[in-house]
C-alpha cells in the first residue's frame, strides 16, 4: 500500500502543462494540444532509415531505392531547418513577415532540392551512382 501511494506520488508531474508552456515558450502547443511525440517518432524513424539507405542505395542502385533514399533526405534536412526556423526565428522576436519568410523558404528549398535528387535519379546514372562517382573524387 505504502509503494502504491509513493508510486502515485513520483509519478504525477513536476509542473502542470501551462506552467511548462510558460518556460518553454510553447503555449500554443499546450492549447492546440497537437501530438507532437508522434512527429519525433517519424522523424527517429526516417533517420534510422537512412543508415540503411545509404548502403543500399551504394550496393544497389535502382530507381525505387534511390527515390526513398531522395525522400528521405530531403525529409530529414526539411525537418532539420524547421527546427532551426522555430527556434531562432520565433514570432515575438523577429515578427511574422520573418518567421512566414523562413517556413517559405525552407519549403521551397526542400522542393528544390527533392527536384534535384528525382533529376539524377530518372534522367542522370541514379543518385547511389552519383554517391559512388563523387566518393571516388
């Protein structure tokens, strides 16, 4: 009975979720109340993915693996630069047009750059080849 009301005790939260949102500076996140460990899930996943894309991509180069290894990248750096946006180019310091400017223009980057990776794949040798010939400078 005794471990059943310490578990209790130790398991509840050390702060409630708006006095998190206070420190963190994520109020939004509280009120919208959006899942966002299911993102970090996704993101974890697409970066273990890599370490066997990467690989196989080299070892064998067909279309399908070089578009997942494409997708993946531009995924994982898109994700990345979010990051970055969010964290430095907040609303409160820098202002809408700023923070609106950088989610526009990582978007557009990681379109580009997706564009690029489907271009060596479909019409260059394959995006595993391009990995070997650059390896081989």
């Amino acid at each position: 009975m005794l471990s059943l009301k310490l578990f209790r005790q130790f398991n509840k939260p050390l702060l409630p979720a708006p006095m998190i949102a206070r420190f963190t500076g994520s109020a939004a996140a509280v009120k919208t109340g959006k899942n966002y460990a299911s993102h970090w899930r996704t993101e974890r996943i697409v970066s273990i993915a890599l370490m066997g894309l990467f690989p196989a991509s080299v070892l064998y180069s067909s279309p399908i693996v070089d578009t997942l290894l494409a997708g993946s990248i531009s995924l994982h750096v898109y994700w990345g630069l979010e990051a970055l946006v969010v964290d430095y180019l907040r609303v409160p310091v820098v202002g809408q047009l700023a923070n609106k400017a950088g989610h526009a223009a990582i978007s557009l980057l990681a379109i580009v750059t997706l564009a690029g990776f489907l271009q060596v794949i479909f019409v260059g040798d394959g995006l595993g080849n391009a990995i070997v010939t650059l390896w081989k400078l």
